[in-house]
C-alpha cells in the first residue's frame, strides 16, 4: 500500500447506526487531518492531529467522534448522523512541519450516504 | 482569515490547448503557500503545485505552472498541451506559513472538460 488509503470506499447508514471510517498514511508523516466534501460546497475542515495530539476541532458536532491511536491511522467515528451529513470523507496527512511546503496528500475519500 | 475565489465553475477546451483556470485569495498574512489540486470523478485529490508567498519564480512541475502575480493576489493554474485525462475538478487552495497552523483554505473549484 502506498499513499494515503481510506476504508470504506462507500457507506450507507441510517440515521441510529454507529459506523467508523478508516484513514491509513504510509508517508511517514505525522499530522492527519479529516475534511467533509458537500456539493457544491469547498471543502471544510473537520480535524486535524499532529503527533497524535488533536491540534484543531473546527466546530464539528458530537456525532462525529475523532481517535488518532497513532501517527499512522486515524478514524472517524459515527452515530446518530442526519442526512445533511452525507458527503465525501476525506482523510490527508502532512508532515506536520511548520512552513508552508508542509503539503498535505488525500486519500481517495468515503462517499457517505446517511438514510 | 483566508478566502480563495475561483470563478470559473466549468471550462471545456480542446484538447492540446492549453488552459488556464482562475485563482485569486485574500489574506492577511505576510507569508503564505498557494496550491492546487485535481479531483477527478473517483474522489482523490491530488497534489499539483504549490507556490510560496516568497518565491521569486513561478513554480512549474511538469505540463502545469503557476502564474503568480502576488500584488495581483492571483495564482492562476496554466496547463499545456491538455489531454483527456486533465478532465477533473481543479481546486486552488492557501495556508499561512505561521508555526503550528495547518489548516487549508479551499477555493469551490473549477471543472475542466477536455474535448477531443
């Protein structure tokens, strides 16, 4: 495996399901960051850890439950969503420098569908 | 606070054109890093180029290159010779280059379409 991978590809769940979403880097980096993609909407940060430390919650709601057990994974938990959470999930790392070529890589995204 | 503008929501051009697709941001940071990314249909995106607020060239990589004109706040994306396979969503995007701040700042994009 290389890059940056994200399991699962697709979800559908419903409204009282609890599901979890997987980001796995093999770059060595150590800051990993969650994004939500809705249409025709820029892409909004959710998290970001760097070191393993959340660095950043950007106002998300409960329903959505971060855990970063080490430099290398990050998962987003998930319960009771509502449908205006469908989206595309993406996972990123960095190498968590200060700078600004400190570039951050995607995974290719979970597409979300809440019922 | 950063804002990133792009005001192109859909180009099509022939293909072996060249294209240049929009960017303009506004911060008020001194010093910053402007990027753009690609998102075709499967969902990743993909790093093309990044631009420091301090660079004195355009940053090229290939068939891309910047087009910076910083007093201009503009970062405009050049693609030569487009191929097929360019047809994508194209983001630009910025960051502060301060220590310990990460986040991006993501423009709503533009979707290319290559024509053959």
């Amino acid at each position: 495996e290389t890059g940056v991978t994200q399991t699962p590809r697709h979800l559908v769940m419903g409204m009282t399901n609890k599901k979890s979403l997987k980001c796995e880097q093999h770059l060595g980096h150590n800051a990993m960051y969650w994004y939500k993609q809705s249409a025709k909407k820029p892409l909004e940060l959710m998290f970001v850890y760097n070191f393993k430390e959340q660095t950043e919650n950007n106002s998300v709601p409960s329903r959505f439950s971060p855990e970063c057990p080490n430099s290398s994974h990050l998962f987003l938990h998930l319960h009771t969503l509502q449908p205006e959470d469908s989206a595309l999930y993406l996972c990123a790392s960095s190498q968590g420098l200060a700078g600004g070529t400190d570039t951050q890589y995607f995974g290719p995204g979970t597409r979300l569908t809440v019922l | 606070a950063q804002k990133i503008t792009q005001t192109q929501p859909g180009m099509f051009v022939q293909e072996k054109e060249a294209v240049t697709l929009d960017c303009t941001y506004d911060t008020s940071d001194q010093s910053y890093g402007l990027f753009w990314y690609k998102q075709p249909s499967s969902g990743e995106m993909i790093f093309l180029i990044y631009q420091g607020s301090y660079d004195e060239q355009n940053a090229t990589e290939g068939r891309y290159s910047l087009n910076f004109q910083k007093a201009r706040k503009s970062a405009n994306l050049v693609i030569s010779a487009s191929q097929l396979g360019d047809s994508a969503m194209y983001f630009c995007a910025m960051r502060p280059t301060n220590f310990g701040n990460e986040k991006l700042t993501f423009g709503t994009g533009t979707r290319l379409t290559i024509i053959p």
